[in-house]
C-alpha cells in the first residue's frame, strides 16, 4: 500500500510540476513579438532540459553542473566560435564580464551586450526551474504563479502586437488542471486518506478533466459579444501622455498595415520575409498613397474607385510620357501566410501577367493601389510578373520646372489641417526663403533633415499629445523618428509654401541575395516596408524624394549633356546618387580590441605588483588605481569619440578616417558585434546594417575599401564620410 501510495505522490507530482513548466512556456512564447529576442527555441529547450533535472532530483552538485555545463554550451554555441575553455574562450569571457558588470554598476543597461543578457536570461531560466519546483510540489502552493500569469499574457495581448487567444485558453487549462492536483494532494496530505492507487486514483481525477473539457468547449463554441468598453489603450495611453507631458510611444511591430490614421510610436524589428522579387536594379516596391494629412496621421480624402485593368494592362500613369524610360520586367513571390491583399509594384507599371481562372486586378484612381480579386472577392496572390517602364529623371528639367498648377491639384494636394501651428510653416519658408525654384526648395527641405540634431530611432519614439499636431512634434519637440516621420514631415513643409506633394508607403528594394542573367534576386522583409515622398512636377509628373536619415533615394536621375552646358555638374552628384547596397565591411585584425581591453589591467597588475613590501600602502594604491581605471574605462569610447570628432573637424583626411573607421569596428565588437574568422566584410556590414535598419555601415564601408585599395576619395565624399561616421556611432552608442 504504501509503495502504491509513493507511486501516486510521485506520478502527481510529476504532472503538476511540467503543468508549471507548460505554464512557464507562456512567458517565453511571447518574446519573440514584443522583443529582438531570436532562436528562442533554444531558450525553451533549455527550459525543458532544467526542468527535467529539478524533476528528477539529483544530488544538488549534479544537477548545478548539469544546468551549468548546458548554460555554457548554449553560449557557446550562440556567440563563440573558438574552442571551448581554450585561452581565448577564457579571456573573451573576462572581457565580456568585465565590460558588462561595469555597465550594470553604472545602470547603463542598454550597453549590456547581448552575450551578457543572454546569460542573464538562462540564469533566470535556471533559477525559475527550483522556484517552481518549490511552489509546485512541495509548497502546493500554485494560484499567485497562475494568477501572475493571466496577467502578464493580458496586459501583453491588450498593449503590445502579441495575440493572447489562444494563449490564454491553453494557460485556463493548464492552471485548472494544476489547481485541481494541487488541491487533491493537500487534501490527500492533510487528511491521511489512503486508497489503492491503480484501481481508485482516476476516479478523483475524472471531474476535473470533465469540467475542464466543458469548459474549454463552451469557451470555444459560444457566440462572442462585442466588447462593452471602447479600447481601453488609446485612453489609457492619452492619460499617461497627460500626465507625463511627453507623450511616450507604444510599441508596434514593423511591417506593411493600412491604418495610417494615428502615427508614432515605438516598433519593434522583424526581418521575416515577406516577399522575393527577381529584378533588374533595386527601386521602390509601391503599394499606395494617401493625400490627407489630419494632425496625426494620414488618410484618404475619397473613398477608393477601384476600376477593372482588363487583361492585366494597368492604367496608371504617375509621371509624363517625355519621361525617359527603359522597359523591364520583374518577378514577385511571396512567402506562405505573409502575402499582402495588394499588389506592390514598381514604378512605371504597365502590365500585370501570371493571373489564373476568373483573377483579374483592379487600379483604385484615388490611392493608387492595386487588388487582385478572384470570383469578385480580394485574392492574395502568391506569384505574379510585372512589365514597367523604369523611370529616369532628367534634373534640369526639374530645375527648369516652372508651370503653373491646377486649382485641383492645389486643393487636394496642399491640404493641410486648420489646427497646423503656424511655426510649421514659418519654417517652411525660413528653409526655403534662399531658394528659387520649386527643384531647389524641394530638395533644400529634404536636406534639411539630414542635419540640424534630427536622429534616425525606431525605439523610444514618442506619440503626439492628445492635442499636439504630429509633424509640430517632430519638427520642434522629439527630432526622433522613423521614415514616416520624416517623410511626413517634408510633405507637410512642402505643402506649407504650395508645392504639390503626396505621402507614399510600400517597400524599399530588399536585401540582394543572388542573381543570374543580369537579374538580381532580392529578399524583401517585414524590415523594408518604408514611406517616402513625391512631389508634383507639371512638365514631369510625381518625382520621388527621400527625406529619412540612412536611406537614399532609389529612383534614377541623369543630366541631359546636349542641354546642361550652363548648369554645374557636381550640383547633380548628390541628385543622382544612388543608394549603396549594405553588404560592405573592411577587415579588422580580431586581436585589435583585445589587446586595448586587456592593456588596463595588465598595467594595474604591475603597480599592485611594485608595492607589495607594504600592505596598507598598496591597499590604498590598487584602490585608486582600480577607481580611476573604472572611470576611464567607462567613458573611454565617449572621449575617444570625441576626440576623433575634433580630430576629424580640424582636418579631414585620409588617415584619419582610417582612425575613425578603426575606432568605429572597435565600439561595434563592444557591443556584441565579432566579425567571424570565415565572414567576408560583406557579410558582417549586412548583419550590422540589418540590425539598425540602414545601410550607412555598407556606405562607410564601400568607401573605406576605395579608400584603402584605390586611395580614390575627394573632399566632398570625406565630408560625407564624416556624417556617416557620426551617424552610426549615435545609433551604437544611443
């Protein structure tokens, strides 16, 4: 009887700790949408493994070296590609600690690199698989853990992009099964009752598993009211917003969405692809555009027209048949469950080709977009080719452009909300007072933002106040922002002094991943969707421009020779340049951080050494040095920056770019960035260039290279090596 009655003890044991576990899953599931937490397989694998060793319980030495050893093989696996234990295993890890136990006692968190959080994380991992344990199976004592909980998965699905349906049902049937054992081993505990394990124990458990079964049923099957209460996150975020003055942003995954009503905020980075296009050059992806701007966001100011294309022939003509063009094709595949119920394209689009049965595709005249349907009904295609005609601008042509505008164009594409404070548009004017032509003053507000403290971030980005216009924001308050806005912003200045603009949303080119036959496979991800700005110019028609910092211009402009005798043809340099690919990196000896990292201690070593013949004295010598070094070592990468900059101020050459760019490799390896032995500097300019979203690194690197190989570089171009420069080490260091 009492074997029988160990049997049972053990066996519900058993399944009320993995029902923590299972439980404990629902922590992790989420992270992979509300944070930059990658192979989080691995980190649930390393649940289980823990968790099987607590449930197994082993001698407490075997089971800390057991969850020790797995926690060092994950890391390992994850961010080392030298020997395991090896010298240079142990001194990468010295530094990494060193340098992050630094950042933790000057609470600079976001230096923390991600080795370090990494480590933090599984030790978490490791310590929740005992807690667990304890509240499970020998305390029994299991509601405030379920209780925590539903609460975390709540407050996640109500006020992130993660979607708790089913997560919350999953966590209702575990918690009720958990709460059921727990209750019937206390009760089995308390009152000494003793029964024939086998025979009776399904006999207790069999209500349980019933009412948690109805349950779950009638939960599913049930009608859904609507909810009784409005939204409760626009209010809740208006209080805050209230309250703190500063209107904190929420946090949105970044991706294509068609409301644009409400701008602003946080995102959090996904580079899943979307889709695959086989072309041949880089250009806009374009999906739509929206002509009314409302304070806070954009909409449209009709209601979509959509029209049949027949045959597939598109009608849409978004610049004049003078328009020098180039006919292309190019092919667009998208990934299974993230295709898009409109069709992106490029400019120039003529022809649709690859529909099937009864698909045909629609052209809406006020957006601009185009929907495939099937049997009258939105079809998401997943493959379809394209025939454009490949836009190249001609730039004394819009120099030159001095037609008038119609009254229609005027009303609808200057439109600009009552509420607009007026020093929008004084600053309109200020930007543009020095200028003549609608060309230059376009352009003079599109450089506006490349300086004046303006900053490219896609976290901690504030959302307007309740009543705080969303460009006056940026322009005056936060000058943080992403691409909408900037590309906000520029329409709203160019409407302010009467030039026709629009806002446009769609992709960027992708990252390049192959090609054949003179056509380019290009990756495009949920990380590419982007918002850029055209502007209306009679003798041309819609002409694109890129405001955003880190990006450049896709579109292709060239200077007619025959006619360009009276213009000066570096003006045009920068007009027609176009965006490097971000797949550039120098090489850098691995040794370099090292040694400076190392150089520190080995010094403070020796002074220790030197003044041994007395205690106190060399007590009182290694303190000091040890402060010192602490301080110095904390800030070095700021003054070392600064100093560069002033270096780099006085005199812009080529040595001391080189500088520049070497200090530049060694603040990225700080912070978690190793180029590995067996990758090309393509490669790990991509990697840096994908995790900040720009291709400023693939720049600087294209012309380190120029510069180190071909010794081929102006003053202009080192000036903006300069900016480029400075640029990414805000990114590093913000």
């Amino acid at each position: 009887m009492n074997k029988q009655q160990n049997k049972a003890a053990i066996l519900y044991a058993t399944i009320l700790y993995f029902c923590g576990f299972f439980m404990f899953l629902e922590w992790l599931y989420p992270l992979k949408d509300i944070s930059d937490t990658n192979n989080i397989l691995i980190f649930i694998i390393y649940t289980m493994f823990c968790f099987i060793i607590s449930a197994l319980q082993l001698k407490w030495w075997l089971g800390f070296l057991l969850k020790g050893f797995g926690l060092l093989f994950i890391l390992n696996g994850l961010y080392f590609n030298v020997p395991i234990v090896s010298a240079m295993w142990i001194e990468q890890v010295q530094v990494e600690f060193v340098f992050n136990i630094q950042a933790l006692f000057s609470q600079q968190w976001y230096y923390l690199t991600p080795l370090f959080r990494s480590f933090l994380f599984l030790l978490l991992i490791w310590l929740m698989s005992y807690l667990l344990h304890y509240w499970f199976v020998q305390m029994k004592r299991i509601f405030l853990f379920v209780l925590l909980t539903f609460i975390y998965i709540t407050i996640l699905d109500t006020f992130t992009v993660y979607d708790g349906a089913v997560s919350i049902v999953r966590t209702f049937i575990i918690s009720f099964i958990a709460l059921g054992i727990a209750n019937l081993m206390k009760e089995l505990s308390q009152e000494s009752i003793h029964f024939a394990w086998i025979k009776k124990s399904p006999v207790w458990l069999m209500p349980l598993i019933v009412v948690v079964f109805i349950s779950s049923l009638i939960g599913f099957a049930a009608p859904k009211a609507e909810p009784i209460w409005p939204d409760p996150v626009p209010f809740i975020q208006s209080a805050a917003e209230n309250v703190s003055g500063n209107g904190g942003g929420a946090v949105q995954k970044v991706g294509y969405g068609e409301d644009d009503s409400r701008l602003g905020g946080s995102f959090i980075q996904d580079d899943t692809p979307v889709f695959y296009a086989r072309t041949p050059e880089r250009h806009y992806w374009r999906i739509e555009t929206k002509d009314e701007y409302t304070g806070k966001g954009w909409v449209l100011s009709s209601d979509s027209e959509y029209e049949l294309q027949p045959n597939g022939s598109i009608g849409l003509e978004t610049f004049s048949s003078d328009v020098e063009t180039e006919s292309r094709d190019a092919l667009v595949e998208f990934q299974e469950n993230e295709s898009i119920n409109k069709l992106v394209y490029p400019y120039g689009i003529s022809q649709v080709e690859g529909l099937e049965g009864e698909e045909a595709v629609f052209l809406d005249q006020q957006s601009d977009a185009i929907e495939a349907r099937r049997s009258g009904e939105v079809a998401n295609l997943t493959s379809y080719q394209l025939t454009y005609d490949h836009p190249s601008y001609e730039l004394n042509e819009l120099r030159e452009s001095s037609e008038p505008y119609s009254d229609e164009l005027l009303k609808r594409y200057t439109q600009l909300p009552d509420t607009l404070p007026e020093r929008v548009s004084d600053l309109a004017e200020e930007i543009t007072e020095p200028h003549e032509t609608r060309y230059e003053k376009v352009k003079a507000v599109e450089r506006y933002f490349a300086s004046n403290d303006f900053e490219y971030r896609t976290t901690d980005v504030p959302v307007p106040r309740g009543d705080q216009d969303y460009v006056d924001q940026f322009l005056f308050d936060s000058r943080i922002g992403y691409c909408d806005n900037f590309s906000t912003s520029m329409v709203v200045l160019l409407r302010a002094i009467d030039i026709p603009t629009r806002w446009v949303k769609g992709f960027t080119s992708g990252q390049l991943i192959g090609g054949e036959n003179a056509t380019e496979l290009y990756e495009v991800t949920n990380g590419n969707a982007h918002s850029w700005v055209e502007v209306y110019f009679p003798e041309t028609g819609w002409v694109p421009f890129e405001p955003t910092q880190g990006f450049s211009n896709l579109s292709d402009f060239h200077v007619d020779v025959d006619n360009a005798s009276n213009t000066d043809l570096s003006q045009t340099e920068d007009d027609a340049l176009e965006a490097p690919e971000r797949n550039d990196l120098p090489e850098q000896p691995e040794s370099d951080v090292t040694t400076d990292e190392t150089a520190e201690q080995e010094s403070v070593q020796a002074d220790a050494n030197q003044f041994t013949f007395n205690w106190w004295y060399a007590a009182i010598l290694v303190a000091l040095i040890v402060i010192i070094g602490i301080g110095i070592y904390k800030t070095r990468f700021r003054w070392q920056t600064k100093a560069l900059a002033v270096k780099m101020k006085k005199g812009q050459d080529a040595k001391s770019f080189q500088e520049a760019y070497h200090h530049l490799m060694k603040l990225l390896r700080h912070h978690g960035y190793t180029k590995d032995p067996d990758q090309t500097l393509r490669e790990f300019a991509n990697r840096i260039d994908i995790h900040y979203s720009t291709d400023e690194m693939g720049q600087l690197t294209r012309y380190y290279e120029r510069l180190l190989y071909k010794n081929e570089l102006n003053e202009s171009q080192l000036n903006e090596l300069t900016q480029l420069w400075k640029n990414l080490i805000k990114r590093i260091m913000g």
